[in-house]
C-alpha cells in the first residue's frame, strides 16, 4: 500500500512540476545559440551553390542579429544578387493585411464584417447580394474557382480599360461555386474585391493597410508592386519568369492596383 501511494504521489509531482514552472515563469523560451545560426548560414550557401535555394534570412532575438545575409541571384536575367536588404513579393500574405485594414475600419465605425458587400459595390450583381465582407475574408462567399483566371485573361487583353468596374463586371458574370457561407474554399478573387470596398478618403483598403503599416510599424521597406522598374535594380527580387512578371503587372495596375498580392518586403530588421 505504501509503495502504491508513493508511486501516486511520484506521478503527481511528475505532472505537477512543468504545470507550476509553466505557471511561474511562462512558457518554456527558445534561446537562439550563435554557432546554430553559423552552421544554418553554412548550409544554406552550400544549397544556395547546389542551386536549391535563393532568398534572404534574418535571425534575431531581443535586438541581437545572429544571421542577416542573402543568397543567390534576385533577378537572374540582370545578375543581381540578394542582399540582406532585397525586398520579395509577399503574395497572397498580403491578404492578411487587407484583412486587417477591414477589422480596422470596422472598429472605426466605417463599415461590418457582416454587411453585403453590394453595399460598398456600384451595380452590383444580383448573385452577390448575400456575400458579405466576412465571407471574402473567410473564402467562404461561394465564389468560382475559375474566377481568377478569367479576370486575369481579361486583364492581359491589350484593348482592356483600366477601369476596376470594368473587372468587377465581368467578376460579377460568372456563376457562384456554391451557396454563400456554405463551405470553405480558397480562392484568390476575394482579396481584389475587397481592395475595392471604400474606406474613405478615397484609398481602397491595400493602400490604407500600407499606410497604415508604414506609419505604425515603420516599415520603410514595404511597398506595392506596381511596375516592372521595381525588380529592374529597384531592390525587389523578381517574381517568376518575365513573362508572367509582365502578366501580374497588367492585371494589378488594371483591375487590382492596390491589391491582396501586391505587398513587398525585406527581411532586414531595420524597418
């Protein structure tokens, strides 16, 4: 009996310890150790000489930098190497921060994620009159997986206007996928619309989420990719091939000027 209530009492610290260190000091910390930064940099140049990797990395913790260097070539039709300092396409990470500049015109009063988003859209199409701004940013608004291809194909038309109305029209044409808040399904189209919904000042939501980024994180090296120049020594690593560079360019500057890919960044720590 004796050896039973010990074993219990052995298990109970056992258990107890890591729950009363948790709750005294917090969650266990990781310490990042200046020779596995030196072996990692070691690594990634040897993949960077095997052809396997390009970028840029930053290591840091509490204002130490461990690592901060770049490897391989960011446009390798122009020889330009990567630098700590390269600024890459965030891409669809953008999304997030379009997300984030809707929450914070919500709590600005200036509109809801539960509203239709017709409300916001001149002429809206009959078929999206019970999407609402929650359903964009959750992909659950029902909408085609072709519809992207389609807007992108109108966009790389040479005779195509400008005019994001234009796009939102032909957006509007094709049939819903599924009944809004339905079910999930990931689709690209969601950003563009509702880089389209005004907040206001004349800005669309990209550009209120990017100066809003600049201001409040003093991210001086953030920007929107609006131009070919951008990855021509402008500092930004060039995205794919030129071809497909060139497509991006026309469908952003026609329909999704500010739009949910369209953010850049540098790794560097310094803003």
């Amino acid at each position: 009996m004796k050896q039973k209530t010990f074993f219990v009492l052995m298990i109970s610290i056992i258990i107890a310890l890591p729950l009363l260190t948790y709750a005294l000091f917090g969650p266990p910390r990781l310490v990042v150790k200046p020779e596995a930064a030196s072996n990692l940099n070691k690594l990634l140049a040897q993949w960077t000489r095997d052809g396997t990797f390009t970028g840029s990395v930053l290591i840091a913790q509490d204002g130490v930098v461990f690592l901060s260097e770049g490897y391989g070539l960011a446009n390798r039709e122009r020889g330009i190497p990567n630098t700590p300092g390269t600024r890459f396409h965030l891409c669809s990470l953008s999304k997030q921060f379009t997300a984030m500049a809707i929450l914070i015109l919500q709590s600005q009063g200036k509109l809801n994620v539960q509203d239709p988003i017709c409300d916001y859209i001149t002429n809206c199409t009959a078929a999206w009159k019970d999407i609402t701004i929650h359903q964009l940013l959750t992909h659950t608004a029902g909408l085609s997986p072709e519809l992207y291809d389609i807007v992108v194909d109108a966009a790389s038309d040479p005779e195509a206007p400008p005019d994001p109305a234009y796009y939102i029209k032909i957006a509007g044409e094709v049939p819903l996928e599924t009944r809004p808040g339905e079910q999930y399904a990931y689709n690209n189209h969601g950003g563009p619309i509702l880089c389209r919904l005004p907040p206001g000042e004349h800005l669309h939501t990209a550009e209120y989420a990017r100066l809003r980024i600049r201001r409040q994180f003093e991210w001086k090296s953030s920007g929107l990719y609006r131009s070919l120049r951008h990855d021509r020594g402008g500092g930004v690593a060039a995205m794919a091939h030129l071809q497909w560079r060139r497509l991006a360019v026309l469908y952003h500057r026609r329909y999704a000027p500010l739009g949910p890919g369209s953010l850049y960044r540098s790794a560097h720590a310094p803003g």
